[in-house]
C-alpha cells in the first residue's frame, strides 16, 4: 500500500511539473561543464587550452514511473589565435537528446556555433557568439493513455482515442545569441559574466494544429576562480534562466585541491543549491587534460515524498588541450584564469 501511495504522488507531482512546464528546455546541474548549451559565447573561450571535448549524462526521477534522461556532447576550438594580435575566433558544434517519460518523448538536437573573443587591454575580454541548428521532437502515442480511454475501472489501450495528433513528430530550425565578459586583474582572480537568449526565431513546436511556439530562454551566469595558496583555487558561481513564466536559480560553488607539483592531477569537491527544488553535491577528479565530475540531486521540493530524495545523478567528462607548437603574442594569451 505504501508503495502504491508513493507511485500515485509520484505520477500525480510529475504531471503538474509537465503542465505547469511545458516547452522548457533541459538542463544540467553541470551547466559549466555544457559551455555552448549555456551560452554561444563560450564557444572557443578556453581559458586554459585551445580545443576541448566534452560529454555529459543525465539520468532523472528514476526512482518513479517517468525517468528523464540527457545526453550531450560537445566541442570547440580556437582559430585564428596567431594572426589576430588582440582577438580570436572559436567554432564548435553541440549534440542533445533527451528522453522523456511512459510515452518515450524525445528531443534531439544539434547546433553549430561561432562566437569572436576581443581582449580589451591586459585585464579583460569580450565575446560575442551565436548558434544555429536543428531539433526534432517526436512521441510514441501508442504508449499512452488519454482520458476517453478510461472506462470506469481502469485505463484501456485498446480504445481508440480521439485527441486531437496533428503528427508525432516536428522539426524545425532553432538560435540562441550571448554575449560574456571576463575580467582577469591578476594572476589570481578571474571573473567572468554573460548572458543569452535561445529560441530567438521563436520556432513553432507543436504535436496539434496552431502556431504554438517555443517561449524565448533568457539566461545569465557569473562565475569567480580566486586562487588561494598553491595548493587551492575555489570557483563560485551562479546560474539564472526564465522561460515563459518560470525561473532557475542556481548558486554555489567547488573547490579545486592540487595533488600534484605543477597541477597536473586535481580533486574537486562542491555544493549548489537549486532554489525551491534540489541540493546539489559535486566529485571531480582531473588528471592532465582530462577532468571528470559527477555530481548528484538530492530533491529537497515537495516531490521527495515521491522520490525520497532521490532527484537526479549527473556525470560531466571535459578534455582540453593545446595545439602542438603553438604561438602567442603575449602572456595573457597563455592563461586567462588562475592556475596552479
């Protein structure tokens, strides 16, 4: 019986988090380790190389009926660094796909970004991106249920229903623009700031007749990495987005721990908070180039009593590297943000 009770006020919260959300986008708790999903400016911002690959997964809710599921994976690269004196161009492309719930809703989207980075005098930077791409959505009607499918007792497939599917799939083309600044006094501070906008060509995506279209994402971060000693940097950070009526905010930070003589081997260790959903604790290991995170939700909304607590585990895996004999015009070309 216990059981029961929490499947149904598992079913009966998730519902009213799919009406009162509909056409949001996904997220990830790592949204730093996910740079273009973020913000286009970010493609080719690297502070520390000049290329970097990534991947992150997402597993959701699922420890009730309607797990969620987000992957992506990315890539940038920087060009031009040894012919622009004061700037630089980054180019990089962004894959998504995210599963969603009984009736296996799936999103799956790709984008190309460019973005131009400008440094302005010794101590800062500001860049300019965008993206363009595709995205398709499809559903499996066949695994759901409608409400004149119920026949008093139960719930019955087998009835035709009569919602009104104008198709199970749609596709259209999507944009985001952003805009970031970093400011690097010393060799110990580093700040930096953006904001951008997604859906900005307000694309039509609907399963029924009409124009329905995707409410426009507005999204801002500032994120902080103060040196310490040679032995610790610590990385404070928000994260902020609104669409069609609802907010994220997200505030914490993680701690970087140096294992190593030159800082090739790193542990990290970090708390976020999600305001009104979920407590987020982050593990993160970095030898050489390669970085790997993972980091877990614990719900703290009024869903737990569905989940128990349960909300969300995430795993982000991010190399960068350096191109081979490369050149720079200057020292501020090397690093933009403390090291060890």
């Amino acid at each position: 019986m216990k059981q029961f009770v929490k499947f149904i006020a598992g079913c009966t919260m998730l519902l009213g988090t799919a009406i009162q959300g509909n056409a949001q986008d996904m997220h990830f708790s790592q949204y730093f380790n996910a740079p273009l999903l973020t913000n286009p400016a970010n493609t080719g911002f690297i502070p520390d190389g000049n290329y970097r690959l990534g991947v992150t997964y997402r597993d959701q809710w699922a420890s009730i009926p309607v797990p969620y599921r987000t992957m992506s994976a990315f890539g940038d690269f920087q060009l031009f660094r040894d012919k622009l004196e004061y700037g630089w161009v980054g180019v990089g492309g962004v894959l998504l796909r995210d599963v969603a719930g009984s009736g296996n809703l799936t999103s799956t989207k790709a984008y190309a970004s460019v973005a131009y980075h400008q440094l302005l005098g010794q101590s800062s930077l500001l860049s300019l991106g965008f993206n363009v791409g595709s995205a398709n959505k499809r559903v499996d009607v066949t695994k759901l249920t409608f409400g004149d499918q119920w026949n008093g007792k139960f719930f019955d497939a087998q009835v035709p229903t009569a919602e009104p599917f104008n198709a199970t799939s749609v596709t259209y083309y999507d944009m985001q623009v952003g805009m970031n600044y970093a400011y690097f006094p010393t060799d110990n501070i580093y700040i930096n700031a953006g904001v951008s906008a997604q859906h900005v060509n307000k694309p039509r995506e609907t399963f029924y007749e009409g124009n329905t279209v995707i409410p426009r994402l507005y999204t801002g971060f500032i994120n902080a990495s103060i040196k310490m000693s040679d032995k610790v940097i610590i990385n404070p950070s928000a994260y902020y987005a609104r669409q069609a009526g609802s907010n994220e905010v997200v505030m914490g930070g993680n701690l970087a721990y140096n294992l190593s003589e030159h800082g090739e081997t790193q542990l990290y260790g970090g708390v976020y908070y999600r305001v009104k959903d979920a407590a987020v604790l982050l593990v993160g290991y970095q030898l050489k180039g390669v970085k790997m995170m993972f980091s877990y939700d614990a719900t703290m909304s009024s869903l737990s009593a569905a989940n128990s607590h349960r909300g969300a585990y995430e795993v982000g895996i991010v190399y960068t590297g350096l191109y081979p004999n490369r050149a720079f015009n200057g020292a501020k070309r090397m690093t933009i943000c403390p090291s060890f």
